[in-house]
C-alpha cells in the first residue's frame, strides 16, 4: 500500500512540474508560423527558444517514440517484461529459501538463474539499436519543429525581460 501511495505522490509531482507546461495542440502545430530560417544565426535561436518553450510537449514526444519503439520490438518487449516480471515473483512467491530435495534454492539462486537468462535475452534483443534509433527519430523530429516553426510574440517579451533583470 505504501509503494502504491509513493507512485502515486511521484505521479502527482511529475504532473504538477513537467506537464504544467505542455503548449496546446494549437499552438504547437501553428503551420502558419512554419518557415525556412534565413540562416543558421536564426536558425540557432529559434531552435534555443523553441526547445526551452516546447520542452514538455518535445518530452511526450520523446515518451511516444520511446513506447513505439518497445512496442514494435517484440523480443526487447518480452525480455523487459520477463525480468521485471521475473524479479516481482522471485520478490513475492520465494523470500523464503525452499528445500527441492537436497537441495535448498534461495532468492540468489533464483536471481542468478532469471539474470543468466534474461540478460542475454535482452542483449539479443538489441536495446543499444533501439536507444540510438530513439535518439535519432527524436533529434530529426524536435530539431525539425525547433527550427522550422517561428517563435511567437511572446518570445520578443521573453527577451526584454531577460535583459532587464
């Protein structure tokens, strides 16, 4: 009960720090403020604004194409699900050793024996591919938006403001 109120706290913090900021759809995919940047000074500074004004909506984009990518993997999908798993019922239905015969299996012999498979399971499973492709499908998606879309009035405030203080 008490891991359950801790995520729940987490949720609600998470909610209330990095999700107050997400910009609506709207405003996010504003098309009549798409256009090329003149040069790579403009470009860099629209790129600098958007991503700090856009960075909650850029994270969920992140979390979408992390989920996506675990997703579409199967075996990354069943070697993830098969230590978390494994680990929970090592956790719940073993925390006592238990006497097979001679033998007398402990909660070590039962991690050894998950990690020994699911490790290479999940190594065959290609985590480092799908890290790298996460990294490159978000970089394309949010330097993309970053640079193409123009700031907004509100970015000429933004700026005084930082100049005046």
């Amino acid at each position: 009960m008490e891991v359950l109120l801790r995520a729940t706290d987490a949720i609600k913090s998470l909610r209330e720090t990095r999700f107050s900021g997400i910009r609506s759809p709207a405003e996010f995919f504003d098309y009549h403020r798409i256009s090329r940047p003149a040069d790579l000074n403009q470009a860099t500074s629209r790129i600098s604004y958007n991503t700090r004004y856009f960075s909650s909506n850029y994270g969920l984009i992140i979390a979408a194409l992390a989920v996506y990518a675990v997703i579409t993997n199967y075996l990354l999908l069943f070697s993830i699900a098969f230590l978390v798993f494994g680990f929970a019922a090592i956790n719940k239905f073993a925390p006592e050793a238990t006497q097979f015969g001679e033998h007398t299996v402990t909660q070590k012999h039962l991690y050894t024996a998950l990690f020994v498979i699911g490790i290479p399971l999940l190594w065959w499973a290609s985590p480092i591919y799908t890290v790298f492709w996460l990294i490159g499908a978000s970089a394309v998606l949010i330097l993309g938006h970053a640079c193409m879309l123009e700031p907004g009035v509100e970015s000429d405030y933004a700026t005084i403001s930082e100049g005046a203080v």
